[in-house]
C-alpha cells in the first residue's frame, strides 16, 4: 500500500475520533443542562405545593381605567360594577403575589382556606372588587404561608409602602404615554425603588399593569424574570379617572 493512503487513512481515522470526542462532547453537555434543569424544575414545582416556600414577591397595580375599559368593549358583561361604576379609581391592587426566581406558585391549598366577608370587606378600598379579593387568595395568598388576615395586612402594607405618582392619581383626560415614562415616575414618586425592581406592563392598546418585586419583608428588590413579558409599545393610552 502507497505511503500516502495509510497517511490518508491514519488522518481520517484522526478525524473520525476527533469528531467522535467533540460529539460526545456536546452530549455530555446537553445531558447536563437537561438533567440540571430538570432538577431545578422538580425543585420548584416540588416547593409549588408548600405555602411559604417562594422567593420574593410582585405587588401588581392596575390601572383601573383600562380595566374599565375593556370591560366596557365586552358587551356580555355591562352588568353593574363597583370599580367600574362612575369609574372612580386610578391605581388598584391587582394583588400580591409569591414568586420564584423563575416562576411562581398558584393555588397552594386546594380547597382554600375560608376568607372571611369582615376582610373582604377591608379591602375594598384598595382592591374594589369582591371577586378579585377572592380570586386572589385563592391564586396567590395560599401560597404566601400566611391566614388570610396577614396576607391582606400585608397587602395593605405593600400598597403603602408605594407612592403613586401625583400626576396619575386624579388622570382628568385620557393621555398617550410611553411605558418608560411611567416607570420614570413611579421612581421619581418612590426615591428608594429600583429602575431594576420596576416594570409597567400593557395590552395591545392600553397601558394595564405597574408591577413591582418585594422581598418577603416587603422592601424593594430587583428582579429580571417579570420584564420579560414588559410593556413592548413605544406609546400606550391612560384613559382618564372619571369620578
């Protein structure tokens, strides 16, 4: 046999090898990756099941005006509403909700515990609807390890915790803003809050949501995992507070 074919030969078995090792190589690391996140998804979804175990929480503010809104667009529901009836509210407690570092429980104890009316009734002035005060609980206050009168204290004390923005507490016309502008003045409201800890969500018109992360002791703390799913309009529209 010619010198130059066993050359060729030894080379190709060198590549074969070569490419053998780097394949491997690359199994070895997606196995990992799978088997690592695969941990971490029985970790969370094992943690899913047991009130109080959550890393920080999200106090979610909603614009009432646009909720009012598009309600208003859904025929079938033009029944009487307290948030919605001469349109009085501008920022509401949508709620406060246990968070993951990626991800979030829900519904922690099924059936959940009783809520009473007297603390529903409490809340009113902050989250002006009893079906999302249920809602809520059931959702997400399960999750937070606490009776129910704890959690809607600590709902209370979340919520005091944040200034709205003057120019957003009495909105007398309807306006067109971008989501930057909003985040802007919650934090020029909020000295202490964090451009990281901040993020203002909408729909494809309507500017919607203010969602701010706070540890389990209620103080502002970054977060990156809810800014995923941000507010992407250069321009969302604030109808008016109506009162």
């Amino acid at each position: 046999m010619p010198i130059s074919d066993l050359f060729s030969s030894g080379t190709g078995t060198l590549m074969g090898r070569l490419q053998f090792s780097r394949l491997a190589h690359k199994a070895t690391a997606a196995f990992s990756f799978i088997l690592i996140f695969g941990i971490v998804a029985f970790a969370q979804e094992h943690r899913q099941s047991e009130p109080g175990q959550f890393d920080y929480y999200i106090l979610a503010l909603s614009w009432s005006p646009s909720y009012c809104e598009a309600r208003q667009d859904r025929a079938r529901n033009r029944s009487s509403d307290r948030q919605c009836d001469g349109r009085p509210f501008s920022f509401v407690v949508h709620g406060l909700w246990p968070q993951y570092d990626r991800g979030f429980p829900a519904y922690c104890q099924v059936p959940a515990p009783r809520l009473d009316r007297a603390i529903v009734g409490s809340m009113l002035d902050l989250m002006p609807s009893p079906r999302l005060i249920f809602h809520e609980w059931d959702q997400h206050g399960t999750c937070s390890g606490l009776s129910p009168r704890t959690y809607f204290e600590n709902v209370r004390k979340a919520r005091a915790a944040v200034k709205i923005p003057p120019e957003y507490v009495r909105l007398e016309r309807p306006i067109t803003v971008g989501p930057g502008e909003v985040a802007e003045a919650f934090l020029k409201a909020n000295p202490g809050l964090s451009p990281r800890a901040i993020s203002v969500f909408c729909d494809r018109k309507w500017l919607t949501e203010v969602r701010i992360c706070l540890g389990k002791d209620l103080s502002v703390r970054d977060c990156t995992e809810t800014r995923r799913h941000a507010c992407r309009l250069d321009r969302a529209r604030m109808p008016a507070v109506r009162g």
